[in-house]
C-alpha cells in the first residue's frame, strides 16, 4: 500500500539500507532526496538550519532519506547547536498529521538507539523499524556468483573455492565497519576482474579465445586478496 509513515533502517554498513529507501521511493513513485549531514555541518555551519529547512521544502511530495542521523547528536559544541537545530526542524515535518513526504533515518543499530533516547519526541514518529543484519558468508558467496553471472564471468573450481575461503575469512573477522556487500562488489569489481585483466595482459601474446578473457583462476583471487 501507500507509504505514509516515517520509516527507521538501522544495520551494519553495506547491507541494503540506501537500496531499500531507494525502492521504498520507487514503489511509491517518490523521488528520494538523499541528506549528506557531514557535508552540511562542514560547509554551512552557521546556517545550517536554513540549510536544512530548504532541503526539507525541496523534498516535500518524496522521500528524505538521511543517513548517519546520529552525527546530529554529539559532544563537540558547534556540530551540537547544529544537530539541534536540524532534529527540531525534523521534528516540526514529523509532527505534521498528514506530512507530504516521508523521511527515512539510517544508520548503526547501537547509535540509532541511542539518538532515539535523547529525544523522546523523535521515538513515537518512527513507528516503522527494519533492521538489517550482517551478511554471512553463504550469503555473500551468493552475491558474489550473482555479480560475476551478469558479468559474463565465470570462476574455475579452484577460484570458486579460494573466493569461499576468502570470505569465510574477512567475515569471521569482522568489525561493526565491515562492508557486507560494498565489501564483496569491490573485491570482485576492483581486485578480482582488474587482476585478472592484468595477468591476461601480462602475457607475451595476448590470446584471441575469449573464454580466457571471462575466466577467472585461482591465482586472480589470490593476488586480489593480498591487495585488500
């Protein structure tokens, strides 16, 4: 059905969020208005609140989608007389009964939580909350097949078991900043195809098969993770 209520998308980095608000916009034909705070703290301290009232006015009849909210709630004085003037021009579209846009917050679980309890106000106007978890390494190899597929490579047996291994590796060592699925397309659009381009190149005669020019060895995988 229609999207009338303001939506909150907390997670790790990488798994979804900004593709959500995305489709959540498209669905509803909705334009998405996307809020860089850092940009705005750093270039219109000062004025930011106007700042923000006019990006406010600019995405009324879509959807505002502000990643990071939390960096509006902090210690250091200036970005602080900054978050609040943002949160209380939020708060004056979120209070509105029937508000013309819908505003999407995003952002680490933990941190999500912990602006919510500063202000009470902002809790009640988020009645729709998703969380979105860490991909696994299944999960990711999947994603990875996916990507390759569309790209008309394929991995031999070796390569296919090295890539496993690889990212049962950087999953089981993790942090809250791993990149989930930023994490993998890089390895695979910036290592694993461009090491694969480079061995090919690298030799005497370039071939004319072009099966070798979609398969990707073991030996690309390899050089693509000692790179990461």
């Amino acid at each position: 059905g229609e999207l009338t209520e303001h939506i909150l998308l907390s997670g790790p980095p990488g798994t979804g969020k900004t593709l959500a608000a995305t489709l959540l916009g498209k669905k509803n034909h909705m334009d998405v208005y996307r809020v860089d705070l850092s940009l705005i703290v750093s270039k219109y301290i000062g004025e930011t609140e106007k700042h923000i009232r006019q990006t406010i006015e600019e995405a009324r009849g879509g959807v505002l989608f502000i990643d990071e909210a939390y960096t509006l709630i902090t210690t250091k004085q200036e970005t602080k007389d900054f978050g609040k003037e943002v949160i209380h021009a939020l708060l004056t579209v979120l209070s509105e009964p029937n508000p013309d846009m819908i505003i999407i917050l995003a952002g680490y679980e933990d941190k999500m939580q912990q602006m919510l309890r500063t202000n009470p106000g902002l809790q009640e106007r988020f009645p729709l909350q998703f969380y979105f978890d860490d991909y696994n390494a299944d999960e990711l190899m999947e994603m990875a097949h996916r990507l390759l597929q569309k790209r008309n490579f394929q991995l031999t047996s070796e390569a296919d078991k090295e890539l496993y291994t690889l990212i049962v590796e950087a999953t089981a060592q993790r942090d809250e900043y791993f990149g989930n699925g930023r994490w993998l397309h890089n390895l695979i659009e910036q290592g694993i195809i461009k090491c694969m381009a480079q061995r090919i190149m690298s030799q005497p005669s370039i071939p004319d098969n072009t099966f070798l020019f979609r398969t990707i060895t073991q030996e690309d995988v390899v050089k693509a993770g000692n790179r990461l």
